[in-house]
C-alpha cells in the first residue's frame, strides 16, 4: 500500500518552527538555510555536493553548541565529534553501517590559532565536500602495505569561536551567531523530552525524503541574480530541496541565499593579497589613477581594523608591498609593478590604478555601493 505523499513544504515548516523553540539565529534566512540543510542531510546521495553548515561566533555563550544538539536530533546518524581525529572520521563514513552526519562541535580547537597544524582533518573535510572525494591511505603491515582510497562524502556541521581555513568557509553555509539578548526568549531544551520531538521530525524527513528524490536528482535549479561559482555549489542542494518542497519555500530560499552569501562576502577578507588589491581600490586610491609608493605606505598603514601596520612586528614596507603586488598581473599581463611618477618637480616612484584595475576586477568583491572621496592630499597627484 502506497503511503500518502507528505506535504513538503508544510514539514519544512514544522523544522524550523522546531529550531526557533531552541535556537536564536541573527536573521531570518538563517532559520530557512537551516531547515533545508537538516533536509539536505537525508537527501545526500541526490547531489554532487554537500554544503557545510557553519555556526560561528566571536565569544563563548552564543548558541552555537545549542544549535548543533538541535541538529542532532533531525538528521540522520548523527556522529558527535568533538576532537575527532581524521582516521576516525573517514573509517566511520566508508563503514558498512552508512554515511553518518557529522556533528564537529569546538571546531576552533582545531582550526584556531593555537591549535597547531591539522591537515589531515583539513583534507578530509575538503574531500568529502564532493561526492567523488576520497581519502587515501596505506593499509597492511610493512612491505605489504597498499593503499586504498576511502570515501569522504558526507555532511557536515561545525561550531566553534572565531573563523575557520578558508577552503573550509568558502564551502560552507555560514551562521554567525551571537549571544542572546536580553528581550530574546528560548524554550529550555530537555534532551529526555524534546529528543524525541526532534526524532519524529526526523523520520518524517527521511519518509519524505524518499518521495523527493525524484524531484531533486539532477535538478539544476535557478540561482539568484549574482550568486555564482563556489557560492552557487554550496546553495544548489538547498534551492534543489526548496523547489521539491514547494509552497512559499522556494522563494524564502533564495531570499535566504541572499542574504547570507552578502552577508558572508562582507566578512569575507580573502587572502592577504585580495585584502590588499581591495584597499588599495577602497581606501588609498579612490578617486585618483597614480599615487606614490611612500604615499600609499603611509595610507594602508593608517587604516583602522587593517593589517598592514603590524605584519610580524612590522609595518607594511616597499619591498613587500612590492612583491605581494608583483604577484598579480596589469591587463596586459605583467606584473605589477611601481613606475616612475612626477610629482612637484621630483621623480618618484609609485603605483598606476591602470595597473591595478585588471586585478581589482578580477579578485576583489564588488566595491561599496557608496564610493568615498579622495583622500585629503591627493588631488594635485592626478
């Protein structure tokens, strides 16, 4: 006997209706990116990928562990994994027993800055991000050693303080939690008591996860306007759901993907070189296309919540300013380098917004929507 099909949209519903009893997440789409990542965990075999789902705070006290122990109890074969170690990890998802969901609570002792090297388990997260991702090792005693791949497919949640690596971030839904207002109310959660609650939302889940699967696999659904590349592989699973769930969902969820891939390319720095390509378009050349070198040293090293004033004890200097931007090539693909600018009567040397526009197009996120004024100084330099 065919069992009746179940309403989607009204079940995802439901789940998040389950998280905002426990859960205090900053905005709205966060509760949508949620629900449809719980649903996500049961349908993973549909897809290509599998995004991360990531809840990070700057300070103890935010909800993060909260968040996760909600998440327990709605996906499937959840595997705690404080501390974990990677061997641990990649032996538990090509286990006989299916993939678990792995639930990486304190991630930052990890990935933080005292945490020391970790690229074993780096790798491995890196790996499972991809239906075809494998780790690989030696198995066997001495000279009879093979090695043999194991796959690293499944999903993924993690909390913890501060960031994480960027390979890591960048494949990740990211939930920046914060701790409770005063005006903010939760339901206490009672593990003996609302575990079970959880656990039928879950099996109802899984039961409509099976009608689903016809609906999400091979699905290509449309993406927002702008939302591309990296950003596009970590949300197609979730807009792939919201579309088979129906009703209002598959419009909250590309509001919901909105919202956090801006909110997650405000914070998102890149790499020391992008940030300063960035800068430099920003804050040191706005408004003027040459600047000499001593003139732009002294501008990156004024700004507030930058780097370049304490790089290893030191300020940003010539020399390195000049390498990290020799790594980058002009239009006409060369280096960037400095060249010679008049400037009351002398000859120094300095940098061409010439120079730097291929780059800036090519790396930086888009510029502020409101465009500052040249700095004080600058506008006899033109």
């Amino acid at each position: 006997m065919t069992s009746p099909a179940i309403d989607g949209a009204a079940l995802l519903d439901d789940v998040e209706a389950f998280h905002r009893r426990f859960n205090v997440f900053p905005t709205d789409a966060a509760f949508v990116a949620v629900a449809l990542w719980d649903a996500h965990a049961h349908l993973l075999d549909c897809f290509d990928s599998t995004p991360r789902i990531a809840f990070l705070s700057p300070e103890p006290g935010s909800g993060k562990t909260r968040a996760l122990e909600i998440v327990e109890t709605l996906v499937p074969q959840p595997m705690t994994a404080v501390n974990a170690s990677a061997a641990a990890l990649f032996r538990s998802v090509s286990g006989p027993g299916g993939k678990p969901t792995i639930l990486f609570d304190e991630i930052d002792t990890v990935f933080g800055p005292k945490a020391g090297d970790n690229e074993e388990l780096r790798g491995f997260l890196n790996a499972g991000h991809r239906r075809t991702g494998v780790t690989y090792r030696c198995i066997g005693d001495g000279g009879n050693q093979t090695v043999q791949a194991f796959p690293s497919y499944c999903a993924v949640a993690v909390a913890g303080l501060g960031s994480l690596p960027d390979t890591i971030l960048t494949r990740s839904v990211i939930i920046r939690m914060r701790r409770r207002a005063r005006n903010e109310k939760v339901e206490p959660f009672r593990a003996r008591i609302h575990e079970a609650e959880g656990h039928k939302l879950r099996d109802r889940l899984a039961e409509w996860a099976e009608q689903a699967q016809r609906f999400v696999m091979g699905a290509w659904p449309d993406m927002p306007d702008g939302v591309a590349d990296r950003p596009a592989d970590v949300w197609e699973p979730l807009l792939a759901i919201a579309d088979a769930a129906g009703g209002a969902w598959p419009e909250r969820a590309r509001d919901a993907c909105l919202t956090l891939v801006k909110a997650s390319r405000a914070n998102d720095k890149g790499s020391m070189g992008v940030r300063l390509l960035t800068d430099l378009r920003d804050h040191v050349m706005v408004g003027i296309d040459r600047l000499p070198t001593v003139a732009i040293l002294d501008r990156l090293n004024a700004l507030d919540d930058a780097p370049w004033a304490d790089l290893g004890g030191k300020p940003l200097d010539n020399r390195r300013l000049s390498k990290m931007l020799a790594e980058y090539m002009t239009a006409d693909n060369e280096p960037i380098t400095s060249r010679n600018i008049k400037a009351a009567g002398s000859v120094l040397k300095g940098y061409y917004a010439t120079d730097l526009w291929d780059a800036w197009a090519r790396y930086c996120p888009p510029p502020p929507e409101s465009p500052l004024p040249p700095l004080p100084g600058t506008e006899n330099l033109v």
